[in-house]
C-alpha cells in the first residue's frame, strides 16, 4: 500500500512539473505572407501575392497546438483568391530554450474563381522554426503549401508574431 501511494505521488508531481515548464494556453498573432500562386484554370501565369493575416490557437503542450488563421491579400491578381481561412494541428520539437522546429497539417479555404467560384478546401502543410523572445512573445519563420488543385496552386513564406496568454 505504501508503494501504491509513492508511485502515485511521484507520478502526480512528474506530471505538474512537465505541465509547468510546457507552453500550453492560449494565444494570438500576426502573420506577413508572401504567396507564389497561379490560377490553372485562367492564364497558367504565376502571380506574387503580399498577404496580411491574423492568427489565433491553443497549445496543449509544447509539442501540439491547434491553429487557426485568416488573410487577406493586399495585391493580388484578379483570378486568384483575395481571403483565405486555414485550420492546423501544429506539432512542435523544442531545440533549446528559445529555438522549436514544427510541422503544420491542415486544411486551407480559399475561393476559386472558376465558372463554378466556390469556397473550396485543399490540404496545406509546412514547416517552420520559432524562436522565443521572451515567455510570452514568439516569432516564426515558415514555409506552407497551400494548394495543389487543377484551379489555384500556390506556395507561401511566412513570418509571424505570436504572445501567449
């Protein structure tokens, strides 16, 4: 009985201990995009695209956070979307104490402008690197693909700002 009782206070604090030292909450951010995309069903010519977003997500633990975003595009070709949605589960390797390495999978909501001109969804993923300025303040510097259909392809470069709550 007192094995049974040591065991579980040992693993009770182990796991408080691992839950402090996480980066789980809530968080908020901003995201500058620059997108190399092409509309299939127009032209077949690639376009640039400077986009501005909003992020917001929740993170578990510091290996999986759920994310999602919204941009708008600031210049773009008339073909190509102007908004676009994205919803990702984000799953995190800590470095060190300031530097992660992440992998984005998730589903990117954009309108095509095809006779049909429809909200469509296609599989987006990346990768990307943060880096933690202080506790609460973090930058990010990624790569997403963001749709590769017979209509819209398109590719991104992504730098962000994020603080944790």
């Amino acid at each position: 009985m007192k094995i049974k009782h040591t065991l579980f206070v040992s693993m009770a604090a182990m796991t408080l201990s691992f839950s402090a030292l996480s980066d789980d909450g809530f968080y908020l951010g901003t995201i500058y995009s620059t997108v190399r995309a092409a509309d299939e069903s127009v032209d077949k010519s690639t376009h640039n695209i400077s986009n501005l977003g909003l992020q917001a997500g929740y993170s578990f633990n510091q290996h999986f956070a759920l994310e999602g975003r919204y941009f708008y595009a600031v210049n773009r070709s008339s073909s190509l979307p102007q908004h676009q949605s994205q919803i990702y589960a984000k799953a995190s390797y800590p470095l060190n104490d300031t530097f992660s390495i992440y992998a984005l999978a998730g589903v990117n909501f954009a309108k095509e402008y095809s006779a049909s001109s429809q909200n469509k969804g296609y599989f987006s993923g990346g990768a990307g690197v943060s880096y933690s300025f202080t506790d609460k303040l973090k930058g990010s510097l990624e790569y997403v693909s963001l749709a590769q259909s017979k209509f819209y392809k398109g590719n991104a470069v992504n730098i962000g700002l994020s603080y944790f709550f």
